[in-house]
C-alpha cells in the first residue's frame, strides 16, 4: 500500500485499543489522508476503476467544499472557455457530488461482507493458537467458514466463500478494524453497532500496526500442509514496513465450547469418511 507514514507505531494490542477508545468520543479524524486510501484499499482491494473513482470523486467534492485548488498554467492569461462553461455548470462538485454517492452507496453494501471476511480471517487465527485442539490439518478457511456459519446472523457457505474472494487480499485489515469496532462497541456508552469505517477514520495507526501482525499470520505457510499461505503474497495489499510495529503481534480470541465441539466432531466425521473410502 501507499500510505504516508504515520508518527504513531503502537506496540500492543491493548495500545491499540487505548488509542482507539481515547479517540472515540472527540469523532476527530487525525490522519484523513491515510483513512482515505485505507478506505479506497479495502472497498475496492482488485479493482483500481473504483479505487481511483473514489478518491477522485472524495477530492473534488471536499475542495468544492472547503476550498478550491486551481491549477494555472503559467504561459495562460486567462482561464479556458470550457473551464468557465463547466463552472456555470457547478464545476467538478457537480460530477463529483453523484458519483461519491454512489461509490459511498456500493461501500454502504459491502460493509456486512467485510464483517463477515473479518470474522474468518479472525477463526483461522483463533484455532492455529488454541492448544485444546489439535486439528487435522491445521487451521484453514475451509474451517472458520463452518465455524461462522454456527454464529447467529451469518448466511450460507457459498456467500461466505464469495464474500472471502472478494475481500481476502485485504482481510488482514478488514480483521484488524473489526477487533477495534468491537472493542468500542464493548466499552463506549455511544456505541451501537460495529463500525470498520469508523475504526479506520478514528485510528488508522492501530489499525495498520494490528494490521502487520495478522499480515506475519496470514502469510505463513501451513504449518501442517506445508502449501500456500492464507493470504497471497503477489495479491495482498501489504502493510508499509515504515507503519509496521518492531515486534508484530497478533490478536487471537479463545474459541467456545461449542466452537471445539464442532471441530472436534468435524475431525471425527472425516476420519470415518477416510476409513471408509479405503475398506474394502
């Protein structure tokens, strides 16, 4: 990713937090610029149409806003016929003011899948680092799948799995803003829902530094298999080494019983499944 450099890198998890919930209430937003493109990142992760249009449409309408930003040529004595036509018109605010709508629209919609991407990515490392369970062949999406579709709320497998194609290059940091949005969800009075947005545009230096270390897991082969990694390496939208924190860690949950009820007789069924391919 392109991001400008942050002057804040946190070191932990629970400053990560403390940044986010001291923040809450003011609503200020620090770095706009960086919670900008990290919007842009993670709306449109493979398609740079979108990615550009947001941005392009964000500017103009913020400078019709707060102030213009004109570009002279310094050879010209006076502005073009067409600029002075375009300006009669509403000027780029015009084209702009539509077209941010209905990017803001379409964010509006993927804002659910994006919760949903978090909560798999967040699955995969919850059971690589719980020692209760030892999992046939290691933890994989494949599992925290099944195990989101036991959560209340949360649809089907085939729109998990389409929600996990379109947003995995960026999973890394839709899981990092969810763990931020729950926290302030968990402690802030103000709070009713969980916002990725709002974690982004309210700390965007937590988010990148919670961000590294679901990075570092993601791209890890199989500790198991020993094949490909969770994330693509030649796809993810990686965070700057700049942002990143000296040590990266991870945020892991503990899973519920539950949660190793079903893994556990999830392993069994296959087993069975095994054994009975190869009995004669």
């Amino acid at each position: 990713m392109n991001l400008p450099k942050l002057p804040i890198r946190p070191t932990s998890p629970k400053e990560c937090v403390d940044l986010y919930l001291q923040r809450l209430p003011a609503n200020v937003f620090r770095w706009p610029h960086t919670s900008l493109l990290l919007t842009a990142y993670i709306a449109w992760p493979n398609a740079r149409v979108g990615f550009d249009g947001f941005i392009a449409a964000f500017l103009a309408k913020f400078f019709q806003k707060f102030g213009k930003v004109t570009v002279v040529d310094e050879s010209a004595k006076e502005t073009s016929a067409e600029q002075s036509a375009l300006e009669r018109f509403g000027g780029v605010g015009a084209i702009a003011g539509p077209a941010l709508d209905y990017l803001l629209g379409e964010i509006t919609q993927m804002q659910p899948k994006w919760l949903w991407v978090a909560d798999i990515f967040q699955m995969t490392v919850d059971m690589a680092h719980d020692d209760r369970i030892e999992l046939r062949g290691g933890s994989s999406i494949s599992k925290a799948i099944e195990l989101c579709e036991l959560e209340t709320g949360l649809p089907g497998h085939s729109q998990l799995r389409r929600a996990w194609s379109g947003f995995r290059d960026v999973a890394h940091l839709l899981a990092a803003s969810t763990h931020l949005a729950h926290e302030g969800l968990a402690y802030s009075p103000t709070e009713r829902e969980a916002s990725i947005l709002k974690a982004i545009w309210t700390a965007p230096d937590a988010v990148l530094a919670l961000a590294a270390g679901f990075q570092e897991f993601g791209l890890q082969p199989n500790a198991v298999r020993k094949k490909s990694s969770i994330l693509r390496p030649d796809n993810v939208w990686r965070v700057p080494d700049d942002t990143k924190p000296e040590k990266p860690f991870v945020v892991r949950r503990r899973l519920t019983e539950a949660q190793l009820d079903f893994l556990s007789t999830r392993r069994a069924r296959k087993e069975y499944i095994a054994i009975d391919a190869h009995t004669p």
